[in-house]
C-alpha cells in the first residue's frame, strides 16, 4: 500500500486549472457539462457495515445528504450522520475524533494541519470530490453586466485591498442608470464559520477585511433566498444554490480584462477566478488501510453515480484524471 500525505494547498487550488491545460474535462453537450463517460460505475462489495459521521460545510451539506442516501442504496446497514453547520467545524472534530470525516469548502490552514499533527504526528488525508464556482449572485432584475475583482472587493471590503479607488456602495457606481443609479447595494454573506466566508475573502477581498454592513446568513440558501427577495442586493454563494430569482454576475480578474460567468466550461477552462474545488479531509495513518465504509464511501462519490449526483445537485462534476490524483488517498495499494 502507498500513502501520499495531504495535497499541498497550492497544489489543490491549482489543480483545476493545469487539467484545463490538458483539455481532460468531463463531455459536454449542447454547452451543458455532463458526467465524464470515462469514469466507472460502482460495484458494491461484500461485508460492508458500520457509522460514518460527516461534520463540516454547509455548502456540502445538500451533497452529503444526497450521497449517503445513494451510498446507502448499495449498503442499507450503514447509518449517516451529517452535520454541516461551516468547514471551520471539520478540524476540531477530526482532531477530538467525533467525526470520520469533514466535508469542507477551502483547503485546510495551516494551524489546523499543525493542530491535527501535533496530535497524531501526521497530517490529514484530503480528497476533491467536486469543482465549485463560488458566484456573486444579484436578484434576477437586476441589469449589471459584470464586475472586475477590484470591484466586488470594494463592495464587500472595507479594506479595498484590490486597489479600486473608491468605497462602492450605490449600484450606479459600477454603471447602473434610471431608478437603480441612486440604490443603495445591500449586502448579504456567510458568517466567519464557513469556509465560503473565508474563500471569499482570501479571493475576492484580497485577505482584506469585510464591511460590517454584510449581513451574515446561517448557510448558503438563505444567502440565495435573501437575495432574490431583495432587489438592491448582491452576496455571494456556491453554485449549486442558485434558483430562479437569482442571477451570476460575470467576474474579470481586473479592469480591461474579459469578463467569465460562473459555468462549468469557464471552471474547467481555468476562466472564472472564484472556482474551487469541494473537499472531504479524514484521518488515515501512514501505512494503514482506510476503514472500509470510508473507503467505499469514498469510491462511491468518485464513480459515475457519486458524480451524477454532483450535477444534480448543481455543482460540476469531476472527471477521470482528477479522481485518478487523489485515489490513492483512500484506495488500498
């Protein structure tokens, strides 16, 4: 068996974007992504039973639920747990072992590697389980084209680390006429649990600091629901929370450059600069076996079933190459 500590943040937050290089992204058809043909479908195995408890993201939350249920399907006898109140809640309870594994939506820092180390004397184990566009979402009447980074930093920062030469806070400031020119923009985001919250915040506020104007939500529907029942509002969610009273805002990373939408074809192609990848850290020992509920827990996700449900669910699927890297986190060598 070989083990392979945890990616490197640097090396997941790349990952999307170098496999945009070799063109090795799931098909598409008629300009949707669809699942990538190439990946295998799940075979259950024998003797599989026990508890799998899952703490962590809320924006993994509708996943999880929806793969344990799938999961299940194969193995009535396994019992879920799932608790998704922000990722801030997966290191604790993979260090205290209250949990198997910790959905999370950024990469671990590196206090909590060092904190789960310091207990075991290794790091976490990590796998990707699907790709994220991390959207800046407006109610569906509103008629802005598009932001620069700069920008969407001046809205949400007091900070403007990005560099935009003045605090935005009316929609006619980034081109808005007739009734929404005078607007004010109300804004709404996670709280400092979520791993969304942090993401955005490392991305789009360049590590600057949020307005206190921002009015923090419980999870990422409620971020949505706000929204779209507020026509002078902008937040910030993952994908797979948008519906029909919403609408993404196309993002460039500076003034001049092209504006990309939160589509899958713009994350696989390295395009939309808030894309991410959604992930699921656990605890595995250099040279022992994953359990083998984890273990098929996690073959299950990276299979076409597992990854059917992803698209479902609104995210974009992984495909063959990049289940492939992180197979050898879980699998048996």
């Amino acid at each position: 068996m070989r083990y392979k500590i945890a990616m490197a943040v640097v090396a997941i937050g790349a990952l999307v974007a170098s496999f945009a290089a070799t063109g090795a992204t799931p098909t598409e058809a008629e300009g949707s992504v669809t699942v990538d043909t190439e990946l295998e479908q799940y075979s259950a195995v024998a003797g599989i039973s026990g508890n799998i408890s899952s703490v962590g993201s809320d924006t993994l939350n509708n996943l999880m639920t929806l793969w344990a249920e799938g999961f299940r399907k194969h193995y009535p006898n396994v019992k879920f747990a799932v608790e998704g109140k922000g990722s801030t809640t997966a290191p604790p309870s993979l260090i205290d072992g209250t949990s198997d594994i910790g959905p999370m939506s950024r990469a671990m820092k590196e206090e909590e590697i060092k904190k789960f180390e310091d207990k075991y004397g290794y790091k976490p184990s990590v796998v990707a389980v699907a790709i994220d566009a991390l959207a800046v979402f407006v109610h569906k009447d509103n008629p802005v084209e598009s932001l620069t980074l700069p920008q969407v930093d001046s809205i949400f920062s007091q900070t403007r680390k990005g560099g935009h030469s003045e605090d935005i806070t009316k929609w006619g400031q980034v081109g808005l006429k007739g009734d929404w020119q005078n607007s004010d923009i109300v804004l709404y985001g996670r709280n400092s649990a979520s791993g969304t919250y942090g993401f955005f915040k490392e991305k789009a506020l360049f590590k600057g600091d949020y307005k206190k104007a921002v009015k923090e939500q419980p999870g990422s529907a409620a971020v949505v629901q706000s929204i779209s029942v507020d026509r002078n509002a902008v937040g910030y969610s993952g994908i797979g929370y948008k519906t029909a009273g919403v609408k993404t805002v196309p993002i460039a990373k500076k003034e001049g450059d092209e504006a990309y939408d939160a589509t899958g074809e713009n994350c696989y192609a390295g395009k939309y600069p808030l894309q991410r990848f959604l992930l699921i850290y656990f605890n595995r020992a250099p040279g022992k076996e994953t359990t083998p509920v984890v273990r098929e827990f996690f073959r299950f996700i990276h299979c076409k079933e597992g990854q059917e449900v992803v698209l479902k669910d609104g995210f974009f699927p992984l495909n063959k190459k990049m289940v492939e890297k992180y197979a050898d986190q879980y699998a048996s060598k």
